[in-house]
C-alpha cells in the first residue's frame, strides 16, 4: 500500500530544466565604495614605486673605476650626502668600504733633518760620566757649591771633591761667578742634576802628566813622606807614589830618607790599578842613557849568552845584541861568535829611555855579510873607521822621528 506524498509533485523537476541565474543587485553606494578602495590601492602602488629606487647592478670594471676617483679625490668626501650630525663627527677610515692602502711619504710631512738633529742636541742630556765640562760657580752651601754647566739643572760638586788634601777656606777659594773645569763623576738623576768634581780631573790630568813623563824618560825629583815594610812613599802631583827598597841605591837604611829629595825615574805606571812605582836606580841609567846617541859606537863586555842575543855591560848599563842585529851571514850557534866575558865594540840602535834599555848592532860594522864570522878580529879593529861611515844612517832615522 503506498503511501502518498501531497508535496512530491512538487519537488519533482521536470528533466532538463536548469536552474535559474541568480542577479546580484548592487546598489550605487557600493559601486562607489569599490571604487574608492581601487582608487587608493591604486595610490599606494604608486607611492611605493616612487619611494624604492631602482637597484643598479655594478660590474667589477665599473667598480674598479669608482675606486680609481676617490684616490685621485684624495678622500674627499663629497657634502651632499653628508648631514650637519656627519659633519661635526671626525672622520673614521673603517667606516669606509675602501680596500686600498693610502702610503705617505717623507716628503710630505716637509722633513727637515738639520732641524730635527738641533732639536735632538737640544734635548740631549749634558754630563756624561768622565766627561769634561766648562761652568761657572752660582751658588755656594756649607756642604758643596752648584755649577752652571749649560744643562737644564747645574751640577753639584760636594765640598770634598772641590779639590785636593783638606780645604780650610772653603767660601774664600770659591767665589760666585768663578769660573772652572770639572769631571763629570755621576750621571744625572730625576732632577737631571749631575755631580762633578774638581779633584777627580785634577788627579787624571796628574795620571796624563806623569804617563807622559814615564814615556819620554823624564827624571822628577820628589819628597819622602813616608815609608812602610817594602820601601818609601811620596806625593807626585797629588798621586801617591812608591820606590820599593830594592830601587833604592842603598835600600839599608831606608827610614833615614823620610824629609829628604830624591831623584827618581818611573818604572810603573797604571793608572787604571793606580799604581805608581818610582826607581832611584833607573834614574841613574836614564842619566846615562841621555848622554848616548844613536850610532855611537860603544865598547862592553859580554855579561850574558841567551838564546835571543846577548847582554852587554855598558859602564852599569846593560844593553841587548840581538840576534838579529849580530850578524848579517848565517851562523849555527850564537856562541861561535862571541863568549862571556869577552869584550866587543857595537853601535848603539836603539835607546829606550822609558824601559831604560840600549840597542846594540855589529852587522852594520861588516863589509860582508857573516864577515864578523870569518874575520871577527878585523872587524872589531875596524870598527872605529867603520863607524863612521854608519852615521850618515843614523843622523836619517833620527831626521824621520
């Protein structure tokens, strides 16, 4: 049994029928609205195509170009892209995006050595330790007195180094504006204050004088001041000098010389140990050796035979023959040509005042060579005549001193 539906035929469509299209009514409000929206879609595109700059792409050719003119700008930074805030900030190389190197020359700092060595002397400290400087006394205390030495502080010279042995009148002897040379004995402190000395430069000018003396051979006399264990003691131009009792011409009773004037050679001279030894018998060679002269022939006998030469007794002086000087032939022994004890004639070669040695020469007395070998009697008789005719050599190497 069926059952009916009163809608049925309703719902039924018929077959091939379509639906109907659907009308959309828009009103004109919102026609106008749509078009206000495009519009300022519209807008915004055109403003953010106007704000955002195209992008240029850069070779590497355009690059190196653009690097080119800002070194041949010589870092010029162009104003127009640079704020007021840009400008007050000082320039930072780091900041820019440059890959080369600016290289500065000497040239361009306007180099001037003279000037910069002046400068350099300028600020060089003066007063170098050993150094001897010129200044004038400006000021004078109790325990020293100040010394304008033309640095940037004066130099302090304390009341002990003012001068020699125990000053009494100290304020008297040093006056302001005096002037005088002084060591420089300590080099300058924080202050840059030097100390200087007036006795230590008096004592190496003393070192200087009696080196001099000792190489020329020069004879002092001197004062006894006193004596010790080994011998006797004096003052040499404020240096203390010593004569051991062995250089004493009678060393027996050397106690009895104190107050009393000797002459005296040098025999040491150190001024490094500051040493100082004198010899009352080499002061009497030297007096001998004055009266000598180069190519003066001399007679002595033979006091010893050494493997180097001989030595001859010249009267209390002793001089060498050398090897070298014996002969001018070839011999085996030294002995074959002369024995101790014999006596022979030499020229004098050398004189030594210093070491108080005497050079001797027999070669110069043969007419051949190792004629003292062959005929040692003939030459030695002869030596006179020959002599003379050697001189003329001697008076030239004294001509070339």
């Amino acid at each position: 049994m069926g059952v009916s539906n009163k809608n049925a035929q309703d719902n039924i469509q018929p077959k091939g029928t379509k639906k109907p299209l659907q009308v959309l009514h828009i009103s004109k409000k919102d026609t106008q609205k749509i078009d206000n929206e495009l519009t300022n879609s519209q807008e915004e595109i055109k403003k953010e195509d106007i704000a955002i700059k195209p992008q240029i792409i850069k070779t590497d050719s355009v690059k190196k170009i653009e690097e080119n003119n800002e070194k041949t700008k010589d870092l010029d930074i162009s104003q127009q892209n640079l704020t007021q805030k840009d400008l007050n900030r000082p320039f930072n190389f780091s900041e820019q995006n440059t890959d080369f190197q600016f290289e500065r020359t000497v040239d361009e700092f306007d180099f001037d050595e003279s000037a910069f060595l002046e400068a350099l002397n300028a600020n060089e400290p003066i007063g170098a330790t050993g150094e001897t400087i010129s200044g004038k006394v400006i000021a004078i205390e109790s325990d020293g007195l100040y010394v304008d030495i033309g640095g940037k502080a004066p130099g302090y010279m304390p009341k002990k180094e003012c001068g020699l042995g125990v000053i009494t009148n100290f304020k008297e002897k040093f006056s302001i504006g005096l002037e005088m040379e002084v060591l420089v004995i300590k080099e300058q402190n924080a202050d840059g204050m030097v100390t200087v000395s007036a006795r230590a430069l008096i004592l190496r000018q003393s070192w200087e004088k009696v080196s001099s003396s000792a190489k020329s051979g020069e004879l002092i006399n001197v004062l006894i001041n006193g004596f010790n264990r080994g011998g006797l003691t004096c003052d040499v131009d404020g240096l203390r000098g010593f004569i051991p009792r062995s250089q004493l011409e009678n060393g027996q009773d050397y106690q009895s010389f104190v107050g009393k004037t000797l002459k005296v050679a040098f025999l040491e001279v150190n001024p490094e140990s500051r040493k100082l030894v004198l010899s009352e018998k080499k002061a009497s060679l030297v007096s001998k050796l004055t009266s000598l002269e180069l190519g003066q022939l001399i007679e002595g006998e033979v006091l010893a035979v050494k493997p180097y030469g001989f030595f001859i007794d010249l009267d209390g002086a002793s001089g060498l023959l050398h090897q070298s000087s014996l002969t001018n032939g070839s011999i085996r022994s030294l002995r074959e040509v002369f024995r101790e004890g014999e006596m022979i004639k030499a020229l004098i070669s050398e004189i030594d005042l210093e070491k108080g040695r005497i050079g001797l020469n027999t070669a110069l007395l043969e007419n051949s060579a190792g004629e003292l070998i062959i005929d040692k009697q003939k030459v030695m008789r002869e030596a006179s005549e020959r002599a003379l005719k050697t001189k003329a050599l001697f008076d030239k190497k004294e001509q070339d001193k």
